[in-house]
C-alpha cells in the first residue's frame, strides 16, 4: 500500500490515505442543497433559459462568501433519476439518432453514467444568505446538489479543445 504527500489550501504537506480499488467502491458524499426552478421534468435542451436557485443547507452558507465575485460556476448535482437504474445502457446513438455513431456514455453528456452525476457551467445571478441564483442550470426541480466552484478561465477553458465531427453537426 503506497501513501501519498499532498499539498493543501494552506500550503501545507499532508500524507494522504492510501488508494486502493476496495476504497473506491466506498465513496460516499452528501448533498450541499437542492435546485429549485420550473422545470420539473427531464428534457434534452432548452436549459439555457431557465433560472434556477440553489438551496444550501444553512450551516454551508458561510461557504458562499465571495462567491459573488464571479460571473460563473461550475455545479455538480446527482441525477437522481437516472441513480438505480436497473439496465445501464453504455453505448448509445447521441439523440437517439441511428445515422450518428454509436458511442459509449463517456463520450457524451447524458444523464444514464455509471455514476448519475451532473457537471454544467453556469452563469452567476445572484447570492443571497444560502441561495444561489443561476442560469443555464441543466437540472430540473428537487435535484441533489453535490458541490459549486467558480469557473476559472485560466484552468477550465480549453480554446485549443477539439470536437469529433459528429458533435459539430446538430
């Protein structure tokens, strides 16, 4: 078993637990708040225009302070109706479209994952107390939240990314 040395927020040099496959298959995490919005069933796109609150729990709230200060975060959420489903289909047409290639789930954004779980860039409206204000959510109502960070250009834009062909084409 081999440990780790990492460095935290603060500078520091920590040792950090060993990693093994058995520990892996015990994460566990909680959820930081709930999204609130109008939307109240899963739909493919359109998600650009909904505004969206997210609830933290209250004792999270001191979490928040700065956030303001960007236009953008990054918000992971469980897809909690895709979690425990029985089948998992990993490969799939994307849009159900037989012309376009089938690919597997960790090609596209699509909620059926091994793990249900939600990453979307959104804009920044708005924080208040343990509410966070935002557009372009792509979560519907009740949603699990699992954690925001801001977006940070330097670290989370890629101008040189490319896209396979079929992604270019709608």
């Amino acid at each position: 078993m081999q440990r780790f040395l990492r460095r935290s927020t603060s500078g520091a040099v920590r040792q950090g637990l060993p990693v093994e496959p058995a520990a892996a298959a015990a994460i566990a995490a909680r959820a930081i708040g709930i999204v609130r919005c109008a939307v109240t069933r899963p739909r493919p796109d359109g998600w650009e225009a909904v505004t969206s609150v997210i609830e933290l729990t209250p004792d999270l709230a001191p979490g928040l302070q700065g956030l303001d200060g960007f236009s953008h975060l990054i918000v992971l959420t469980w897809l909690h109706l895709a979690a425990g489903e029985p089948e998992r289909v990993l490969a799939i047409h994307p849009g159900g479209d037989d012309r376009r290639p089938l690919l597997g789930v960790f090609a596209l954004r699509v909620a059926g994952r091994p793990n249900p779980i939600g990453c979307s860039a959104v804009r920044l409206l708005d924080v208040s107390g343990a509410r966070v204000r935002v557009k372009g959510l792509d979560a519907i109502d009740g949603t699990p939240v699992l954690d925001l960070k801001p977006y940070l250009p330097p670290y989370d834009c890629v101008p040189e990314a490319r896209l396979p062909p079929w992604a270019l084409s709608g």
